[in-house]
C-alpha cells in the first residue's frame, strides 16, 4: 500500500499563491503523508506510483520462482533417491536370476541337464512342456557342435 495520500490542487496559480503565504504548508502535508501536487508534477508522480507497483509485482514473482524453484530441486532429489534405489533392486534382481539360471541351464549339475539325462533313460517327456537343451547338450563331446 502507498504509505501518502496524493492531495491534487487542479489549480497552479492557487497552489503556489497558498505555498507562498504558508510556506510550510507543503512539509507538514507532507509529515503527516499527505503529497500536495498540481497539474505539473500529477503524471510523475502516478508513473513512479505505477514503476513501485510495477517493482513490488515483480519482487513478489521473484519469491515465488525462488520458492518453486526451491521446491523442485526438493522433488529432484527426491526422485533421484527413488530411482536409485529401483537401479539397485534392478541390479540386485539380475543378480539373482543369473545364479537361478546357472542352476537351471548350465553345467552338468543344472535342473535340466539332469531332467534330460532322465529323459534320456527312457522317461516320456510332456508335449505341452517340453525341455530345453542344456549348453552342454549343444555340443558333442570334442567340443564341437
């Protein structure tokens, strides 16, 4: 809020004939926040009344970027943590499947290559779910496929 009422004297000559009988009329308005002005000085003082509005506008936008602002990088790092902490259940996840898929697959002791050595005894296997070969079984005994 502009802290002075504007008292606006449409009357040149009878502004300067009443300053010039009480000079100190302007200072004591002027103490008790009251801006005496003509015609002369109206429009300078609205254009700085309208620049203070104007500086006030955008002082107040400034806080709210710096807030929003702050408030975003808040979420980044938040998000950030979050996403790190999927990375490493990721990471922790693959781990796990490649150790249950050596088990599974590969080498002589893995789930399948015995369930196929059992196939191989002569054990009818399902049609719906049929094996799959082992890497050992890819390859004949020389090494070569």
């Amino acid at each position: 809020a502009v802290d002075f009422v504007i008292m606006f004297v449409p009357n040149e000559g009878a502004l300067q004939l009443a300053l010039a009988k009480e000079p100190k009329l302007w200072g004591e308005a002027f103490d008790k926040q009251v801006f005496i002005t003509s015609q002369q000085n109206l429009l300078a003082v609205l254009k700085m009344i309208q620049m203070s509005w104007r500086q006030f506008h955008q002082t107040e936008n400034q806080k709210r970027v710096f807030a929003l602002a702050e408030e975003l990088l808040k979420r980044v790092g938040d998000f950030i943590k979050r996403f790190d902490k999927v990375g490493t259940a990721i990471e922790n996840l693959k781990g796990s499947y490649d150790e249950a898929y050596k088990k599974a697959y590969t080498g002589r002791q893995s789930v399948v290559q015995k369930a196929n050595e059992i196939k191989e005894l002569g054990v009818k296997e399902s049609s719906l779910s049929p094996l799959k070969e082992t890497e050992n079984q890819l390859f004949n005994d020389d090494g070569k496929e």
